[in-house]
C-alpha cells in the first residue's frame, strides 16, 4: 500500500463547477494563488478596490488574501485553480488577464487532473508549463477601478447606478459637492481615468453583462447609452479589438 503524499507537495488544485445566476464565494485557504477563469460564461468580481468583468477568454489574478464576491451572469462553468504561493506564478496584485488558447487548455487540464504534486514527475513538468505561461499574460482592459476621494466616489455610484444617464457631469459634480475640475483631479490621480473615459469603462462592462446574458446587441447598445448599434460597436472594438458578436463567439 502506498503512503500518503505529504500536504508540503501540494501545488495546484482545481474547482469546476457551473453556477446559475447570483452571488457566489468560492472556497479560499491561505497560502493560495488564483486564477479566476470561467470556460463559458460572464462573471463579474467585486473587490474593496473596484469591480472586475470576467468574459471567456479573460481571467483574473487573484492573489493570496485577495477578498472578493463573484456575481454570475446566466449560468457560469468555473474553472478555477488555486496556486501555492511560493510558486510565485504571476505577482501581488489583482488583474483582468487575456487567456490565450494555450492557456485555456492548460487551465482544463490541470483543473481535471489537480491535486498536482510536486514529487509526481507528471505534475512537476505541468506546474512548470503552467507557472511559466501564466507569467507571459498580458492584462486585459477590463477592471472599474474605483475613486478613494468620497465625492469621487459618490459621483461613481451616481454613474453606476444608471450607466446610460444623460445627465450632464456638470450638474451630477455639483450634487457630489465638488467642481468637475476636481472630481476630474481626483479620478485621474485615483483610476488612472478620466471621468469620460470611466464612464465609457462602465458601460462596456455593463454591455458585456448583458450580452453574456443573451441580450441583442441593439438592445444592449441602447441600454448602456448609445443611440445607434454602430456607435456602440465601435466603442466595443476600440476597447476590446473585436466586435460584440465575434467577441462571444471566439
């Protein structure tokens, strides 16, 4: 009879499951590294420092002691693997990464296969692929970052709220108690964003909400606050290389 392999070779395990609409927190230890990754489905992570849109072919990095809630759009196939830290596969801080088809493959497999050990000569050589092509992903554009300023802040609940408001940010600056020159000031130094261009972000991320959910894309256009398809069209391609239809589709 075999003995047990000891706890201290333990370097990957896997979660698959497919979740329906809702909330949801996936099971967490300390000590572990994640890759949020969902095969079909759109999810978005809720974190103290902004919010997260996680299409297919996107994931994201979670570090060790990231906390988050997970908000799944239509039903969700996760297939999450959870990395011992000392591996140090991609870095400490949280970020929306591309996942090429390579990296796909890589995740279903290792998520089939996990637990991985290291003294497992098979597992040993799957870690080593996987730890050396996650560092290679590129980030993706798809966090909302949001303001730590509380007038900032009270502007982007404002915006959140309704995405497609067409009211001015003139008139919501003043409602929030400052001048827009300072709510532009302090989104700036705090997102990294212009007010404009957070209010694009957010309506991109709320269209991919609601085009994960099957919504038509005329539909989704007008929802988010774009008077013609084309136009939100081309805000989708700028923002994400592709068109809403193909992008789903690929």
């Amino acid at each position: 009879m075999c003995s047990p392999i000891p706890d201290t070779q333990l370097a990957v395990r896997g979660y698959a499951v497919t979740h329906p609409s809702g909330a949801v927190v996936l099971p967490t230890a300390p000590g572990w590294d994640q890759l949020l990754y969902a095969s079909a489905g759109v999810m978005t992570v809720e974190t103290d420092g902004g919010n997260w849109v996680i299409p297919p072919h996107r994931g994201l990095w979670a570090p060790d002691g990231t906390r988050y809630r997970i908000l799944m759009h239509g039903r969700v196939s996760v297939r999450t693997l959870y990395l011992r830290r000392s591996l140090g596969a991609v870095g400490g801080e949280l970020r929306a990464v591309n996942v090429s088809p390579l990296i796909r493959e890589l995740v279903l497999h290792a998520v089939r296969t996990a637990p991985l050990y290291l003294d497992v000569a098979e597992h040993q050589r799957l870690v080593g692929v996987l730890v050396d092509q996650l560092g290679t992903l590129a980030q993706a554009p798809l966090q909302l970052p949001m303001p730590r300023d509380p007038r900032a802040r009270a502007l982007a609940a404002e915006l959140m709220r309704e995405p497609r408001a067409t009211v001015r940010i003139d008139v919501l600056a003043r409602d929030a108690g400052a001048s827009r020159r300072t709510l532009e000031r302090a989104f700036l130094v705090e997102t990294g964003m212009t007010i404009g261009r957070w209010r694009q972000r957010l309506r991109l991320l709320d269209a991919l909400r609601r085009l994960a959910e099957g919504q038509p894309v005329t539909a989704v256009a007008h929802a988010v606050g774009y008077s013609t398809p084309s136009a939100f069209g081309a805000m989708f391609r700028q923002e994400l290389g592709d068109t809403p239809g193909r992008y789903f589709r690929t």
